[in-house]
C-alpha cells in the first residue's frame, strides 16, 4: 500500500520502518537526555518529563512493532486463503466445464430420442439458448415463418407446446 505525504508517495513498509526508526530515535535520545540531566543533578520535574517522554515513546515503537508482527501474520494467513480460494475456483471450473459438456450431450441424446432433423437440432439449441425464432433465422440465413415451422415441428415432437415449456423441460431435470 502507498501513502502520500505532500504529494509524496511513501512505500508503507518504509513509512513503517521510518515511524519505528523516529521512536527509537526519540527513545535514545530520552535515555540519554535522562541519564545526562539525573547527572547534573537536574530538577525533578524535568527528570520526570524525561522519563515520561521516554516511556510513552518506548510504549508506542513497542505497540507499533506488535501490529506489524500481527500484520504480518494476517498478511500471511490472507495470501494462504486466496490460494486456497484459487484452487477451488480452478476446480469448480474444471466441474462446470464438465458439468456443461455432460449437459450438452445429455442434450443431444434427447433431441435424438425425440426424432429431431440436424436442421430442427440446431433451432432446439439456439432456443435452449434464449434465442428468439427472428435471431435464429438470422443466423441461419432463413425466413422466420421457416424457423416458427421448425420451432412447431420442435415442440410437437417433444411433447411441449412453447419455448418456455420447451427450456423447461430440460431445466427441471427431466433428462
């Protein structure tokens, strides 16, 4: 991820780092402000403040590089599931891909059992498909009253009486 600082884009793990870099920094210098001022015999309230400084500082380079390691963590167990998710999706394609062609041939067999010609196979496909019989005929350079013929011809001989009656027999499992 990338923040902008004034129109600057900083790397997140290097804001990070930067961040813990200034506690630290912030943290020494505290320290040795402390130890510096105890020496000289400094006032008690400014040793006090020194001390706070140092261990406000402390406590946050310390919560800062626990959410890192729990970030890290999270990272990792998110890319674990993505992969996991990836081989499941490759899987159920490879499922639905044989699913359709069982389906299709499934199909096929039907339109055989029933008698249909190659010509009334092919519109009982683009019906199956949601075409309407003026699409059909267009993609097959016919007349639409030749394509409503054969749509007939379809629903005749398998037992069905529209294109809505006709999806649905295969839809509700009646293969």
């Amino acid at each position: 991820m990338m923040h902008y600082i004034r129109n600057v884009m900083i790397d997140a793990g290097k804001l990070k780092f930067l961040t813990m870099l200034f506690f630290l920094i912030v943290i020494i210098t505290s320290i040795s402000d402390f130890f510096a001022d105890m020496g000289r015999g400094a006032n008690i309230l400014h040793i006090l403040q020194e001390a706070t400084v140092s261990v406000f500082s402390l406590s946050l380079l310390l919560m800062l590089l626990w959410n890192a390691k729990v970030t890290t963590r999270r990272n990792a167990q998110l890319l674990k599931e993505r992969d996991q998710a990836i081989i499941y999706s490759m899987q159920a394609s490879k499922e639905l891909i044989s699913a359709k062609r069982h389906f299709g041939e499934e199909i096929v067999k039907q339109f055989s059992r029933w008698g249909l010609t190659d010509s009334e196979s092919d519109i009982a496909l683009f019906t199956l498909k949601g075409y309407s019989a003026k699409e059909i005929a267009n993609f097959r350079n016919a007349s639409d009253k030749t394509v409503r013929n054969q749509l007939t011809s379809v629903y005749k001989k398998s037992a069905t009486t529209s294109k809505v009656s006709f999806i649905a027999w295969f839809m509700e499992g009646s293969l």
